[in-house]
C-alpha cells in the first residue's frame, strides 16, 4: 500500500488519509481488492475507503500504490515498454503483444494511449518534480501524480466534483 506511516525513531507517525474527491478527513476503511503485481507473479491487496462526508458523490475510493494505475488497468512500466517497443524501436503489434504476452488489440489500444500519455509525462517532468520516479522517491509523489493523470485522462470523472482543496 502507499506510504501511510513513516516510522522515527520514537513513534509511529501517521499521515491523514483524504478523500481525493473532496478532501474530507471523514473516511473508514471498506475493504480490500486484490490486483496483479506487474514484475512478480504474486497478489497485491489494495486498501479500499469510504468517505463518509454527505457532499460527496464518490462515496469509495482506493489509493494505488507504485506502480498502479487508475481505470487503465495496465501498469506505469507496462504502458513504457509497450510504447519503447511499438513507438521508438518500431516493431509490429503482433511482435510487442508477443513480447508483454498481451492480446494484440490491447496492444493497439496501449499504443494509441502512449502516444498522447507520454508527451503528457514529458512536460509534466518538466512543471513538476512529482512524477512517478523523481530521485527514486516513488511512494512520495505517487498519489499526486495518479490523481493529475485520471484528472487528466478521465476528466469525466472529475467534472462536477472537483476536490476543495
């Protein structure tokens, strides 16, 4: 899960958790989901919440760890090796679906995402020092940075209940 306690050298240091959609501190945990981990063949179990606020429209939420995408449903480091393969070593879809053992219209649809998230990624890289890999703090910057790429790639989602804060 993401980095909730950072430990010193007396007590344990908890950092409130909010709802990303309204920034409400009111949350309990609501059960677990399990997804693939993208490198390890094993299970990661994904802490799911609920904001208890009444404003809230969005009543469960889940804080993806590294390297979990929202919505996608494909990892960080699976979305940059389909597009090194497809787009800068310009290989055939068959050949990369072959190589990642993916279906090749997932394929297709990777690269078709790749060529607008990673131009995407470049400038962010560029604006802010939050992106998924700066100075190999990942577990820091993580959240921030899913919460801009749903808002950015899914604004459906976002429209009419944008965060307070």
């Amino acid at each position: 899960m993401c980095n909730v306690f950072n430990f010193d050298s007396f007590r344990k240091i908890e950092h409130p958790i909010r709802c990303p959609h309204c920034a409400s501190l009111a949350i309990i945990r609501h059960g677990k989901y399990q997804r693939g981990h993208p490198l390890e063949s094993r299970l990661v179990a994904i802490q799911r919440y609920r904001c208890k606020s009444p404003d809230c429209p969005w009543k469960t939420f889940s804080l993806l760890p590294y390297p979990f995408l929202p919505i996608v449903r494909h990892f960080y480091k699976t979305l940059l090796r389909c597009h090194t393969i497809l787009n800068r070593q310009r290989k055939t879809q068959a050949y990369t679906a072959r190589w990642l053992g993916l279906q090749r219209g997932v394929v297709k649809w990777m690269g078709d995402f790749c060529r607008e998230f990673i131009p995407w990624l470049n400038l962010e890289k560029k604006i802010a020092v939050w992106g998924p890999d700066p100075g190999g703090k990942k577990a820091t910057f993580w959240m921030d940075f899913i919460r801009d790429f749903s808002q950015v790639f899914y604004p459906k989602r976002w429209e009419k209940y944008s965060p307070t804060q």
